[in-house]
C-alpha cells in the first residue's frame, strides 16, 4: 500500500505488476522498540524522532498513546486556523503546507478536506481557461478524449468548478440517430461517446430494433457442429466469439469428438517415466514433440516443489 501512495498508482496494479515480475511481498516486521528511543519520546518533537529513528509519525504517536507519554509538540486543543493559513491549503503538497505554518500533515488534509480543497497534484497539469470552458459541454469521457486527459480528472475539476454535467440526452444529432440499431448499443455507445444506458434508452423511446444484435440465436445447422471440431475453429466458422461456442457446449452437455487437445492418461505419465521418448511417442500415438513437451513441463513442475 505504501509503494502504491508513492507512485501514485492502485494497489491493485501494483500487486498484479509484481505477480507478473515473479517479486515476493514485502514482508514488513514489527521493530521493537529500543530503551533509547522510547527515552526521546517525551523529551523530542514527531518529526525530530521519525528522523533519528527512521519510524513513521503514525507509529510514534500511537506509541506515545499506549505509553500515556505526552511530547513537547503535545497540543491538548488545535490552534484556530487563520486566514493566511486557509488560502495555503492545497497550493502544495500537505507536508509542505504543514513546515510551512507548523502543522502536522494529518491536521492540514483534514482541514483541506474540511474546506472542499482539492490536493495538490504536481504530476497533474494545469487547468488552462480554454479547456475549463469544454466542462459540462460534452460528456466527462468525450472531454478526456479530446484534452487528453483522464475521466476521473475532468469530473473532479468540473465538480470542483460547480458545472452540471453534461445532459447526453437533451440532444441528438441526425446522424447519430439514424446509427442507432445499426450495430449493437455497446458499440455506438463506444463510437459516439455516449453511455450505453442513454443509448438504450434513446432506441427503445424512438422504437428502433437492432438489425445487428450482440446475440444472435443458435440455428439447428449451427447446434449439429457443437463438439465436431475444437471450440475455437468452431467460432471462427460461424462469426461468434469463442467463449460463446464454449458455453452453449457445455450448457448441452455435448462432449468433443476430435479436441485440439488430449489429456495425458495416469497409464501415459507412467510410461514417461520408464520409457525412452520415442517409444513413448509409438505407444501413445503422440508426437516426439509433445513428449518432450510434457517431460520438461513435468521437470519444471518437480522443480519448483
């Protein structure tokens, strides 16, 4: 979580990243604490101990709690915010605005967050007037395109600026009217920028069928090739996509006749085992190839256990 704040990324991209790369978790340990740090807790200030010790300002506090220890920078009532100190909150970053006026960062984002401030982001830039004025003209998705920008990022600054979003369904041209039904809605949807419920619900209102539905039924002709060649040649045939060949297989219970792939038997493995690789390939009718396939695949799993 903590490498994901500093990069400013999800911790979910993060994760999927190292999986991807091999890289184990970071174990992070809990550190005792020592008898000369725990002395430094009353006689110093956070920020001088987080130094020192190299330990976060969350967790020397919540050791100053445990201990009933109260530091010199202990305030028992936060200080009234002034005006100067207001119109600093989110010109920079929380810690900065904090050594600034001599508050801690927590206090600063509570605050900013108190007053509706947005934070300080120096890997966004700058909003120009120009494109201010695009905000609420347009959906949020079609402004992103156009500015090259996140979605995110221009209803945040349009929610900020207090612009209604954009009504999609207050008007529709001619001509994105007559593409409706022509292909299925997620597909127009995509093209002209629009969400897939405000095309729906344009189609339905202007009773316009689908000439090109996403689903389309299965055929007698259609169900008879199910299972007589592999899923996949299958699809390709007929126009649909794999998993859709896949599911309506499986929903009838129809097995494969000729699959692309032969599962090896308990009685096969063995022979892998005490057989040379051609004469395995002889008694299983399978290629020397996939032999030796699946002998290294067989290694590498032994390996890895």
């Amino acid at each position: 979580m903590l490498l994901a704040k500093r990069l400013k990324r999800t911790l979910t991209s993060v994760m999927a990243k190292r999986e991807v790369m091999g890289i184990q978790p970071f174990e992070q340990k809990f550190r005792t604490w020592m008898a000369e740090e725990l002395v430094i807790l009353a006689s110093l200030p956070v920020e001088e101990i987080a130094r020192r010790t190299g330990r976060t300002p969350e967790a020397i506090l919540q050791q100053r709690g445990l201990r009933g220890i109260r530091g010199p920078d202990h305030v028992e009532v936060e200080p009234e915010w002034t005006k100067r100190e207001l119109k600093l909150l989110g010109t920079a970053s929380d810690e900065e605005i904090g050594r600034r006026i001599g508050r801690p960062a927590s206090a600063v984002a509570a605050r900013r967050t108190k007053e509706h401030i947005g934070k300080s982001d120096p890997l966004r830039r700058p909003w120009t007037k120009n494109e201010e004025r695009l905000l609420g003209t347009a959906s949020d998705f079609a402004v992103a395109e156009k500015l090259g920008r996140d979605r995110t990022t221009v209803g945040d600054r349009r929610t900020e600026l207090g612009i209604r979003a954009w009504n999609e369904d207050a008007y529709w041209s001619d001509e994105e009217i007559r593409l409706l039904g022509t292909a299925p809605d997620r597909q127009i949807a995509a093209r002209l920028g629009r969400t897939l419920f405000s095309m729906q619900n344009k189609r339905l209102k202007m009773s316009i069928p689908m000439s090109k539905p996403a689903h389309r039924s299965w055929t007698d002709e259609e169900i008879k090739l199910i299972g007589t060649m592999p899923d996949h040649d299958l699809a390709r045939r007929l126009g649909r996509h794999p998993s859709t060949v896949v599911s309506k297989r499986l929903a009838l219970k129809i097995p494969y006749s000729e699959p692309r792939y032969l599962w090896w038997k308990p009685h096969e493995l063995e022979l892998l085992r005490t057989l040379p690789e051609e004469e395995v390939a002889r008694q299983t009718g399978r290629t020397l190839k996939a032999v030796r396939l699946k002998k290294l695949k067989l290694r590498k799993r032994a390996t890895a256990t």
